[in-house]
C-alpha cells in the first residue's frame, strides 16, 4: 500500500512538471516563432484547459510529501533544513539567471533579471519562473510557524486569500506573487488532508471520476461567465481547481497500476526541481538557436513542437543535473553539507536532552 501512494504521488509530481514545461514552452518559444497556424490556437487551448490541473495538484502533493515535517513545527530541524535549502535553491538560481541575463540580452527571452534592483526587489518578491520554489519556501515557513493553529482556521483564511487575491488591481498582465497567495491554499490541504488524500487515491469506484468530472465541467462553465478580476471569478476558479484535483488524484492512482506509466511518471516526479530551475535557461537556448525557428516552418515539425521541446527540455535538465550534483556545483541543487549538517546536529542535540 505504501508503494502504491508513493508512486501515484510522484507520479503525480512528474505528470505537473511536463505540463508546467510544455506550458512555458508554448508561451516562450512556439507561440513567438512558429508562422500563424490552426495548430498554435489548438496548443494554446489545450494548455490553457490544463491550468486548472497542473499547479493545483502539484501544490496539493507537495503539501502531502512535507506534511509531517511541517506539522511537526519547529521543534523539528528537518523542518528548518527544508525551508532553508527551498530558499538556497530559489537564491542561488536567482544569481544564475541574474548572470546569463548579463550575457543574453535579446528583449524576446523572457524574464530577464533586468538591474541590480530588480534582482534586490526578487529576493521577496519572485518575478520568474522560480516563484514555485519562493512558494513553496513560504509555504513551508508560514505553515510550521502556525502547527498550534487549527488547521480548519488555517485552510479557511487561506480560501479567503485565495479569492480576495483575484480582486487585487495589478498594473502588469501577471503579477507572480498574487500565484504565491493563490496557491497557498492548495499546499494546506496537502499538509493537514494528507490521509484523506491518501484515501482518495484509494477509491476504485468509476463515479468517483464521473462525480469530480462533472463537478469540474459545472465549475468551469460557471467560471467562464465570470468578469475577469472579481472575487466571485477567483471563488470559481478554486472550485474548479478543487474539483480537477480530485479527479486526477483519482485517475493516476489507477494509471500507476500500468508499469510504463509509473515507471516514467514517477521517475520524472521524483526529480522536478533540477527541471523548474534549469528550464528557463533551456527555453532561452531554445528560443535563440536559428533551427528552431527554421524547424517551424515544415508542418509535421510546426504541429508537435512543444511536445518535442517539452521533451529536450526536460532530457536536458535532467542530464545536466546528473553532471553537475557529481561535483562541486552540486551546491547548485542542494544545501552545503556543512550547513546541512549544522542544521541536523542542533536537532540531535535536542533530542539527547529531552
């Protein structure tokens, strides 16, 4: 049984990550140089549709993996070795991408770190793809420091940000921080509904998925009626969030019992950070090499791209990290030993005292 949840969760994981990916790789690179064709309408609408899955799941198992960490508090150092490596990870790459900023400066390579201010103003408010990991650094603070709050207040005061962050006026098309409040909520239920999503991806029954599927159509019609910006837009769109969750925790609890499945899936999900750090240096390169843009222009190539550039993305990511980890820059993905260690012994220490 153990096994079993293991695998739907970080299959779960991997089956985010490639649609985070293919997501970015249609914005950032499909859309800006493929010629107009019936085949980037058809990517942008079936990426769009997947938004209500991809981060409201990811976020949801995250909170699930840290659960017994972050209700453990403080009192636990592991709990403080997490938030401090999250946040290495997001300090660290935030250096990086400030640094290749410095040497690719054509204007169509998204989030550029643009000044030195602007690199200042990210260490508390995120402005890339990175602000995943700033999220998930928060999460795991904010959490931990409220272990003696009840997790119903909790979850509740979450829902509330949750909605009231789709009524705040923002001057850009997107203000990234509003996601870090957004998707809190998801994180909690991950933490504090750990054995009812555990039962859940238990349920065989076929109107479990029949249920939470039109629950999610119900939901996303409404949605669609909404005015964009409002309180009651947002409200739906966690309804309809919600209800996508279940439904795939559902659905891939069963896909893992395929072998394939699992095996690429989970083996994808246990290594998502290396992909989320190193993916926008590879949507550059992808962006900027001229036979991608000439690749575009045959229709066979032009129709499947962003799954091809998902693809290398992801490879690429991985091979790369597997290089790095066997050196030095392994600190690139993780805390130095030294410093883990230091964190670990002062919970040793607590420990043979009490």
């Amino acid at each position: 049984m153990t096994a079993t949840r293991l695998a739907w969760v970080d299959a779960a994981r991997g089956i985010c990550v490639l649609l985070v990916v293919l997501l970015h790789v249609r914005i950032f690179v499909y859309e800006p140089l493929a010629p107009p064709s019936n085949g980037v309408e058809a990517w942008t609408q079936l990426t769009e549709f997947f938004g209500a899955f991809r981060l409201p799941l990811l976020f949801v198992v995250s909170g699930l993996v840290a659960s017994r960490r972050v209700r453990a508090g403080w009192s636990d150092r592991r709990t403080v070795l997490r938030a401090v490596s999250l946040y290495w990870l997001y300090l660290v790459w935030l250096a990086v991408y400030a640094v290749l900023s410095s040497v690719v400066i054509d204007p169509g390579v998204p989030f550029r770190v643009m000044t030195p201010l602007h690199f200042l103003e990210q260490l508390f408010v995120p402005d890339s793809m990175l602000w995943f990991i700033f999220a998930l650094a928060t999460y795991v603070v904010v959490l931990s420091s409220l272990n003696r709050v009840p997790p119903a207040a909790v979850v509740g005061v979450l829902a509330v940000l949750s909605v009231a962050s789709g009524a705040v006026p923002v001057t850009r098309d997107e203000a990234l921080w509003l996601h870090v409040v957004y998707y809190a909520v998801f994180f909690a239920v991950g933490v504090y509904a750990a054995p009812a999503l555990r039962a859940l991806a238990r349920i065989r029954s076929v109107w479990a998925p029949v249920l939470g599927i039109v629950f999610f159509v119900v939901c996303e019609l409404a949605w669609q009626q909404t005015a964009e910006g409002t309180a009651l837009e947002t409200g739906l769109r966690l309804l309809r969030d919600s209800a996508a969750v279940m439904v795939s925790i559902v659905v891939i609890s069963v896909l893992v019992r395929w072998p394939p499945f699992e095996k690429v899936a989970a083996a994808i999900g246990r290594r998502t950070l290396p992909i989320f750090v190193l993916q926008l240096p590879l949507i550059w390169l992808l962006f900027l090499l001229p036979p991608v843009e000439w690749s575009l222009q045959f229709a066979p190539v032009r129709y499947l791209a962003p799954v091809f550039g998902t693809v290398l993305i992801v490879s690429a990511a991985l091979g790369i990290h597997r290089v790095l980890v066997r050196g030095r820059a392994r600190v690139l993905f993780e805390l130095p030993e030294v410093w883990r260690k230091r964190i670990l012994r002062q919970n040793m220490r607590g420990v043979l005292k009490s």
